[in-house]
C-alpha cells in the first residue's frame, strides 16, 4: 500500500522539499543524504566481510579441536 511511489508522488515532494528548505540548500542537503547512504552501505559490507571472517575462525578452531 504504502511501498509504492510513482512519479506523481516523487514531484509532490519534491516541490514540498523546495518549498521548505529552498533552492540554495536543497543541493547541499542532496549531496550530504547521498555520503550519508553511501558510508551506511559501507559499513555494512565491512560488518558482513567481518562476520565471515570470524565464522570461519571460528569454524577453523572447531576443526581443530576435533
């Protein structure tokens, strides 16, 4: 129900976006959304990368303890 946005919807708030925050700060505000997205996703493919890493130590030791 509320998943899907189509065109109509993405103007609506994007004119909704220039009306408050204005045409001088909404680029500025664009660019620091898009670094915020981009260091949350690679943060999480360290974690995962990290948690592999330490599945297969800990695998290793099960292994070795056998």
């Amino acid at each position: 129900m509320f998943g899907q946005l189509g065109l109509p919807e993405m103007m609506i708030i994007m004119v909704i976006a220039l009306l408050i925050f204005g045409p001088k700060k909404l680029p500025s505000l664009g660019k620091s959304l898009g670094e915020g997205i981009t260091s949350f996703k690679k943060a999480m493919t360290f974690g995962e990368k990290e948690a592999e890493k330490d599945e297969e130590k800990e695998k290793k030791e099960d292994d070795s303890t056998t």
